[in-house]
C-alpha cells in the first residue's frame, strides 16, 4: 500500500480499465483491426500510468469475445446490447469480462470501477443501468463471492 492507502498496482489497473474502455468505445465508433486500436492506445498519455498488460489482454479478450459478452450480458437487460450507448456497452464489456476471466479482483470492485468509469464517461444516468446489469450478473458469475 501507499501513503493514500492506494495500492498502486490497483491504481495501475483502474488506468488499464478507463483506457480499455475508451479503446473499446473507439472499436465500436470506427471499426478497426483491434491491433490496430491497441497500438493506437500504446501513445495515450496516461498508458505509462497503466498496467499495459491488463489493457492489452482486457482489449484483446473482450474484442475477440464481445458477441459472446453481449449474448451473456443480454440476459440481464431490457434491451439488446447493440441498442445500448456505445459508453455503456464498453463500461458493461469491461465489467462483465472481469467478472468472468479476474477472480482475483473482488466482485464489488469490478462493479465499483464500472459504476465509476459510468458516471466519468457515460450519460447521466448511466451508472445506474451499469450496476444493475453487473449485479445481476456477478450474481450468476460469482455466486460464491456474495
């Protein structure tokens, strides 16, 4: 831990999520080879800040997988992932794939850094449809956990 009670590789990882999610949002705006979006988010400012190799596996998991996410997340939601607001869909794509593929990070951790990176990038409400959908869904994807 840190001075500020941060653990920085936590810190690290939290940079690694808002760069995936801003990569998948790009994805989805202009479609693109996802190498290509990887490369391209090598040269963000913050990349130094980040673990680079969760971006890069987040990015490359959820890219190589999003059908597959969105099947499993529609199952939780009113409305088709296709319909969703591509922030929204890239902040549940990050959360849902955590849940699934890091069980090392606590199931309330991946909601709370969604709900966040919601409120930071997504429409006013937005947040709220986010933790729903990913309680529902740690529910069925971390039953032991809660």
């Amino acid at each position: 831990m840190s001075r500020g009670g941060i653990n920085p590789a936590s810190a690290r990882r939290a940079v690694a999520r808002k760069l995936a999610m801003q990569a998948l949002y790009r994805w989805q705006i202009n479609a693109a080879p996802w190498q290509d979006v990887v490369n391209e988010f090598a040269d963000e400012e913050d990349m130094r800040k980040a673990d680079r190799g969760y971006f890069n596996q987040m990015v490359t998991d959820i890219c190589g997988t999003s059908e597959a996410l969105d099947a499993a997340l529609a199952g939780f939601m009113d409305r088709k992932p296709t319909e969703l607001d591509p922030v929204e869909r890239a902040v549940l794509w990050v959360g849902a794939h955590e849940l699934r593929s890091s069980p090392d990070v606590p199931y309330r951790v991946v909601i709370n850094e969604a709900i966040g990176l919601a409120r930071r990038f997504g429409a006013t409400d937005s947040h709220k449809f986010v933790n729903a959908v990913l309680d529902k869904a740690a529910r069925e994807l971390r039953p032991l956990e809660r």
